[in-house]
C-alpha cells in the first residue's frame, strides 16, 4: 500500500512516498492532481522508503509524470533504491524521468530549469515565428524497426511543430519524422522530442496532437524551415514560437 506525505518548500511540492507503487497506487495521481490544482506544479517525489515498483506503478507514475508536464510543471525524483532504477531502466523511462541523488540537488535543478526556460522563451520570441498549416508528416519512435505513422503538421517554427494525429508517444520520446516543405524537392528527416501532449479537456478542437521539439537539429536544416516560414507567412504575421 502506498502512503504519501506532503510537505512544501515555497510553491515546491515534495511528496514522501513509502509502501508499493502498484495497481493500487493510484492515490499518487489525485495526489499529484490536488498539487497541480493548489498552484503545486514544481514536484519531488522521494522514493527513500518505496520497496516496490511493478509495471501498473509504472503507468501510475507515467501518468502523474505526463499530468505535470502537461500543466507546464516539473517532476524530479530522488533516493531511487537501485533495484527501482533497473526497472525504469528495463522500459527506458531512465531516458524520461529525473532522478536525483537528494532534495538539495532536485532542487537546485527544478530552480535552475525554470531560470533556463524564462530565457530561452525570451530569446526565441525574439528570433522565430511560427505558421499555422496542414501539411502530411510521417514519424515513428527512433529506437524501433516499426512502420510509419501519418498525421498533420497543425503549426511549424524553427525550434518545433504541432502534430495532429491519432498515434501518440510518451512524454520525452524521440521521434524520426519525415516531411516535405514545398516548393523545394526532397524530404527533411527530423529527429523530435514529445514534449507536449494536448488534452481533450483543455483544446478539444485539436486533440489528439502532439507538441515536438527539434531534437539535434542542423543550422542549414534550421534555416530551410524559417525560410519556409517567412516565405508563407500572411503580411503583417506576428505569430511568434513559444
């Protein structure tokens, strides 16, 4: 049985978990929810004292996960036993969560994260426009040998695009997507990292789509799509990427 323990430091949540993170764990999502809705969006998670993680607690976590980035938040952990790390490593969320050695650390991190954010959304506000479109776009996870998926790029800038389609991935998952930006010939393949996930609730005229980020992307690439942009971009468009 999982129990949790909440306690704040500023408009940081920290949560103490002890017991099972199982089918019945289900208590960390509304527990994280009431954060989220009380201003909490900043979260740690201390796993000091949770025995167990099995793959229900895995969704249970993915889904606490997904619920705070989706409300702009940040979700650090810490004290992870090693035998826990192993099982997040055995399905990749390795890849997706932040693990943290102690509290002074996550929250170093958690401070530094949104000092980072508050500047690069300054910078690229001033530097890149985004363009509302629908145009095809082909992607897949970039770690299988699995077939491509087809869905509609809803808006494109410099640094990422909003994808509308039925097929969705995690939260932190690496995309191959492929695409063409006419009227120049060939086909721009492009790594993506899922960082948003649209919900129903909130953008019902878009749901279901995607929000990706460029992942490793290219001066020369970067600068085929901003000449795209600017090139389709109504007169007097100041749409910029946020």
């Amino acid at each position: 049985m999982l129990e949790i323990d909440f306690r704040n430091i500023g408009s940081i949540a920290i949560l103490d978990l002890s017991g099972s993170i199982d089918i019945d764990a289900s208590i960390l999502i509304e527990q994280v929810g009431w954060c989220l809705e009380s201003g909490y969006i900043d979260i740690i998670c201390n796993f000091e004292n949770i025995n167990l993680v099995d793959y229900a607690g895995l969704s249970v976590l993915s889904i606490a996960y997904k619920n705070t980035i989706n409300h702009k938040g940040r979700m650090k952990f810490i004290r992870v036993p090693s035998h826990i790390r192993k099982t997040f490593c055995l399905v990749y969320l390795d890849r997706v969560f932040d693990l943290y050695e102690d509290e002074d650390a996550a929250l170093r991190s958690l401070r530094e994260d949104r000092v980072i954010e508050e500047l690069k959304k300054k910078q690229l506000r001033r530097r890149f426009k985004r363009l509302d479109l629908d145009i095809d776009v082909e992607f897949r996870d970039k770690r299988k040998e699995e077939k491509f998926y087809h869905g509609k790029i809803l808006n494109i800038s410099a640094v990422g695009m909003l994808i509308f389609s039925e097929k969705s991935y995690p939260i932190g998952e690496i995309l191959e997507t492929k695409l063409k930006l006419a009227p120049r010939p060939g086909t721009l393949d492009l790594d993506a990292r899922v960082v948003w996930l649209v919900q129903k609730e909130l953008q019902p005229q878009i749901y279901p789509a995607m929000g990706l980020e460029f992942y490793n992307l290219d001066n020369p690439t970067q600068r085929k799509i901003i000449e795209f942009v600017e090139r389709n971009l109504p007169l007097g468009t100041q749409s910029e990427c946020l």
